[in-house]
C-alpha cells in the first residue's frame, strides 16, 4: 500500500512523509555499484516512497544519471522527482584525480561552476533533463546559495518562477543547512518549499526560531533533512559525526541520553528522530539519504514505528527537548 501523499505548500505536487535523497548513490564518502543503487531505489519503490530528490553535486551527476535509470520505467505520474540548480558541471580539460574533496567517490571527470544567473538555471534545468532521461522534473530547489543570495534572489529565482509559470516545474523552493536564508527568500519570493537539512532535528532546533513559523504563516511547505545529523542521532558511540566532523563530547552525551530516554519507551532513536519533525504544522516530508536497499527499508519501518505520547513528555521533562518544542503528539 503506497503512503498517503499531500501537495507541498501552495502547489500541487504531491509528496509523502518520507522522501528518498540520492546523494548516497551518488557515491557519498563510498562507492556504490550501478546494482546495489537500483536495488536501493527499487527497495524505496517498494516501501511506497514516491518522493525521489537528486541534484548536480551529488557525484558529478552520477545520482541524476543511476536514479534516471532506476525510474524510467516507472509511471511518471506516480511519483515526484527533484533536482536543484546553482553548480553547473563542465568538463574537465584532462585526468583529475577523484572528487573526494567535495565528498564523492568519483572520478573528477567534470568541475563545479556555482551559476545562479537566469541562463545557468535553464541551463542546469536542460542538463538535468539530459542525465536524469525523464520528461520532466517536478520540483526545482535552488541549492545551497549562502553565498550567492542576491543573484540567487534576483535573477535564479525569477528563471524558476517563470519556468513555474510556464507550467515546466510544478514546484519551486531553496535547499539549504541554515535557516536564516531561506527565511529571507520566504519573505521576498512566492517559494512553494524549503529543504531545511540539519536544523530541526532532535539535538538541533535553530529552524523553529523563525523559519517554521514563518513557512506555515505563508504556506511554504517544508521539507526537513538530516535529520540524523549525519549519523550521531542514527548511531550515538565515541567517533560517530554530527554534520559530517567528529562530534563534540557534549553532543555526543546528549544523544546518548536521547538514546536511553527512547528505549526505556521501547523506541528506536533512529525512529523518534524521523518522527520528531512532524510535530511541527509545517512539516510535510523527511528526506532521508539512503546507499543502500536495507538502509531504505530501516527508514521505511522507522517511521512506521509507533512511538507513545510518554516518550515526547518524558524528553521535555528531562530537558531533552525545549519546553516549547511541538511535538508529534500535538500534530493530531
């Protein structure tokens, strides 16, 4: 049974609570086979995941490339596809080594060019496009424009909404690990979402200050990822990383206690960390970032885990989480 899907803020473009992000299989820290990344798409597929989210940087276009493949046969109107624009790919002159210090394990066949000019983003649209081999693409995020915002404002973001306009993207938002931006672009463009990644999860709340609020005040609908912060809320042990450095002794207590807290409610912590953002009216869909077919499926039970009220007060009251934080409890 495929998961009830719900438009994204204003527009009409369907997702669900949970949405599959592709930089994994775009060779994120590790290799992944052309196999074990369709097994991984086919394995969301099969979890009732009809949100599919890729983009450039992701492995030089190697996720564009294998998601494109793994979906072409599927219905297109049965799922929802996004990429992002702002880093065009070019060609590199000649043999460069790997990609390892953007993150990938690729070869660095092509270099990044950041673009946020109304010709790069019908540009990286029409490459997109060309990799993917999809007839369209659903939702376009500008990506990670923190430091490009005013040409990101005044001349990405008007491409986007008359692409939007002209009825080729059905959806338009910005992508981004801080909140502070995409407040901004909030109040000075017609977003219809924001992907907050990292900032409203369990051990890090700085997207509710402002963000949230504003998003459900104006219809934005968001989209929450990171929500493991890189792996200490999936897996909290001495050496494990938040936002992709080793975690401070501090953070790592903490997740320890979250941990504990959880179990004593029979709750995986990798379960309430899913959850957790929904308690928020904003929130419509958690992207999470999966390499492999068993990685999807723990997402998928995860967040089908029922997780009792108990659990939620008993975090607040042992100063876990904020006394103010909404809580999925109150969602309902």
């Amino acid at each position: 049974m495929t998961p009830r899907r719900r438009p994204l803020g204003r527009s009409e473009v369907p997702v669900g609570e949970l949405a599959f992000g592709a930089a994994g299989i775009g060779n994120l820290f590790t290799p992944v086979t052309d196999a074990e990344a369709e097994e991984a798409v086919d394995a969301a597929w099969d979890s009732g995941v009809r949100y599919f989210d890729t983009a450039p940087h992701y492995g030089l276009g190697l996720s564009e490339r294998r998601l494109g493949r793994a979906l072409r046969d599927r219905p297109r109107d049965a799922y929802t596809l996004s990429t992002k624009v702002g880093r065009l790919l070019r060609r590199a002159p000649g043999p460069a080594g790997d990609d390892l210090a953007h993150g990938f394990a690729v070869p660095a066949t092509h270099h990044r060019v950041w673009d946020f000019s109304a010709v790069g983003v019908r540009r990286s649209i029409e490459d997109s496009l060309e990799r993917l081999g999809l007839d369209r693409i659903d939702i376009a995020y500008l990506h990670d424009p923190d430091d490009h915002a005013e040409q990101a404002l005044t001349e990405a973001y008007p491409a986007l909404a008359r692409l939007r306009a002209e009825g080729l993207l059905g959806a338009i938002g910005v992508g981004m690990n801080q909140a502070g931006l995409l407040a901004r672009f909030i109040r000075e463009t017609d977003l219809d979402a924001v992907l907050l990644a990292g900032r409203y999860s369990l051990l890090d709340q700085r997207g509710l200050a402002e963000l949230l609020p504003l998003a459900a005040e104006r219809g934005v609908g968001v989209v929450i990822g990171g929500v493991f912060n890189s792996g200490l809320l999936a897996d909290p042990r001495p050496g494990a990383t938040f936002d992709y450095t080793a975690a401070p002794t501090e953070l790592l207590h903490r997740a320890l206690r979250l941990k504990e807290v959880c179990e004593r409610h029979g709750v995986p912590l990798r379960a309430a960390a899913l959850r957790f953002p929904f308690g928020h009216p904003a929130v419509t869909s958690v992207l999470v970032g999966a390499r492999s077919a068993a990685e999807v499926r723990d997402a998928a039970a995860m967040l089908r885990h029922r997780i009792p009220d108990g659990l939620w007060a008993e975090l607040k009251e042992r100063e876990l989480l904020p006394p103010g934080v909404p809580t999925p409890e109150e969602a309902r």
